[in-house]
C-alpha cells in the first residue's frame, strides 16, 4: 500500500521536480560562465571596490 501511494506521488510531481532539476542546472552553468569569463575586463572601479590600489 505504501509502495503504491509512494509511486502515485511521484507520478503527480515528476515534472515538477525535473523542472526544478533543469533550472538548477541552468542556474550553475549561469554561475561557472561567470566565473570563467576573463577577468581583465576590469576597470579601475571594479578594482577600487575589490581593495586593490594602483600605487605599488
């Protein structure tokens, strides 16, 4: 009974979950694009908010 229940339950949200699964998965692959985008397009802003002075 319970293993028939069970099942029912995953019928009914199945799509829900993959939904879920593939916007995580976008989400992280958005997240390592990022990460490896070159990272001498910085400006001096962007270098002044990150603490880095242009005085050596």
């Amino acid at each position: 009974m319970i293993d028939e229940m069970w099942m029912r339950g995953w019928a009914e949200n199945h799509g829900r979950f993959s939904a879920d699964l593939d916007r995580g998965f976008a989400s992280l692959t958005t997240a390592i694009a990022r990460l490896r985008r070159p990272r001498d397009t910085r400006g001096p802003d962007s270098r002044r908010r990150s603490g880095i002075s242009g005085i050596c």
